[in-house]
C-alpha cells in the first residue's frame, strides 16, 4: 500500500505542471455564459481590478433597511502594472487619459454567493482619445468577493466589500 501511495505521489507531482497547462488550456477555451457573450467583438484589453465594492443603507420600498449598491472604487492593472481606475458611473478610465461608461445589458451569477455577478454593458459615453476611445462592450468576469448580504440599521452608513474581477473591453 505504501509503494501504491509513493508511485501515485511521484506521478501527480511529476505531472503537475503538465497537469495544470491542460487545465489552463481548457479553462482558456470555456466559453463565457450566454447571456454575456459577445460574439463578432474585437478584444482592445483585458485589466484586472481590485477593490471595493461599496454598499449604502437605504430604506427599501418596503420601508424596511437594506444595503444598496452604490459604487465601485478599484484599481486596474495589465501585465503587472496600473493601468487605471473603475468608478461610479459605472466608468473605466486609463491612465491614457480615455475613459467609458457602460450599461449593464446582461449578466450571470458569479462562481460562489460570494461573488457579485458577471455583466455584460454596452458602452454609453466615451472619454479622450485613447485605448478606449472606441469600446462599444465591456465584459466582467471571474469575480471574486464583492457581496454583501448583510441587514443594516443606520440609514446612510456605507461599506465597502473587497472584489476582484477581470474586465474585458471590446470592439466591433
């Protein structure tokens, strides 16, 4: 039994690397949900953010106290470096100086409850003349974190629950 054990170690931890690649690969090659998928767009960039998403405390339509989603307040970043910020609007904007605002027209539940949900919106304004002068589709996915759930008891309080995601810009 012992022997078995040691083989099977000896085998995962020589295939791992290989292992993971496939499993890279495949993850690469899913396709994205439906109702997000935007097929015939060019991709212009991939950023990752990460920050907060931040919640206030309204009264609902049932008068009764909920957390409200208000704003985004996060860092993007490609290839190791900032690159730009999110914020209300909701609006990306590059450190080239261009910037979108979108309207969320689909979306998908995130990987865990946890998780805010994937969108996809369409671009509404632009900003400047750089990398996003001429987005016409932002998607996001692979969000990690960002619900919240919780009641509260004092209108006008805010907080914030950490995310991550990577948010993909497109073109026709």
């Amino acid at each position: 039994m012992k022997t078995l054990q040691k083989t099977a170690l000896v085998a995962v931890s020589l295939l791992g690397p290989q292992l993971c690649s496939l499993v890279g690969a495949v993850a690469a090659e899913t396709p994205l949900p439906e109702a997000i998928a935007a097929p015939g767009l060019t991709i212009v960039l991939t950023a990752r953010a990460e920050g907060q998403q931040i919640y206030e405390c309204k009264a609902g339509s049932d008068g009764k106290l909920a957390w409200a989603f208000r704003e985004p307040q996060a860092t993007l970043t490609a290839d190791g470096k900032v690159v730009g910020r999110h914020y209300a609007g909701p609006t990306w904007e590059l450190a080239d100086g261009s910037a979108v605002v979108g309207k969320a027209i689909g979306n998908a539940p995130g990987a865990t409850t946890n998780d805010i949900a994937w969108l996809k919106l369409e671009a509404v304004s632009h900003k400047g003349s750089g990398t996003l002068a001429d987005i016409t589709m932002v998607q996001r996915i692979n969000t990690v974190g960002g619900k919240l759930d919780d009641s509260c008891d004092r209108p006008g309080g805010t907080r914030g629950m950490p995310y991550t995601a990577d948010y993909i810009f497109l073109r026709k």
